[in-house]
C-alpha cells in the first residue's frame, strides 16, 4: 500500500524537478547536499533556537522517522539515487569507517539506530535546555552561581 504512494510520490517529484531544465548531475548533487545539510542546520536549531524553534525540529524530526518506516527507507536517498545513478546513501560514509558493509540492510539498521540516538540526545538536550534551569530556580539554586 505505502510502496504505491512512496513511488507516486517520487514520480511526481521527478517530474516536477525534470521540468527545471538542471541536469541530472546537478540534480543530484543538490539533493545530496541539502540531504547533508538538512541535519547539520536541524542540530544547530537544536542548540540555538527556541523553544517553539526546538519542538518543530523534533515535530520534523518525528515526521522524517515516520516516513523512513512507512515508506522502507529514506525517500530522499531514493531520488538521490535516481538522479545520480549510484547507490550511495548518506549514513555510507559511516558504515565505512566502522569498516560495516555498506548494503541496503545494513543501511536501515544502522540508520535506525542512529535515528533512536538522535531521539534521546534531541529529547536529553531539550530537558538540559529547557527545564533543569527552571527547576534548579524553582527550588531556591542560581542559574549561575558565581
């Protein structure tokens, strides 16, 4: 059921990018920077931004792992892939250097797990940011004691 709306949704993306008049090769290497980037900017949103900033990152977050299961993998590395002609997924680089062979199984394990450590730093750092400060002045402590 889900494998039917993952490939219209891809078809009708690929067709809406096909229209751009940018190459394949161009394509492809902007997915694959912006699949790159887009942890990197949610991080720093975890660190810098606001608490209302903060909830709609875990809200995105949230969003992504849903779909990372509904649709049996990233649909993002799927397009990447159409437009590159590779197999070539993101958490590669990390299978490699823990000399972990780089197949499509391995890939949703070890993106699963990287996932659920992601959750619990995100919700730790979110408790450390938001509410152990509040409850140190609640019961009487500094914030910053000097």
């Amino acid at each position: 059921m889900f494998k039917n709306l993952r490939n219209i949704i891809l078809d009708q993306t690929e067709n809406i990018i096909n229209k751009t008049n940018l190459s394949k090769k161009s394509v492809g290497i902007l997915l694959r920077s912006f699949h790159f980037a887009i942890s990197i900017v949610v991080a720093i949103l975890l660190f810098i931004g606001s608490n209302t900033v903060f909830k709609l990152a875990i809200l995105f977050n949230i969003v992504v792992f849903i779909m990372f299961f509904i649709f049996d993998g990233c649909i993002l590395s799927v397009l990447e892939n159409k437009f590159t002609d590779d197999d070539f997924t993101v958490i590669d680089p990390f299978l490699e250097i823990a000399n972990i062979a780089t197949t499509n199984e391995n890939r949703k394990k070890y993106s699963l797990y990287s996932s659920i450590v992601g959750f619990i730093f995100t919700f730790a750092l979110y408790y450390f940011r938001f509410h152990w400060r509040t409850e140190d002045t609640q019961r009487g402590h500094p914030v910053n004691p000097v």
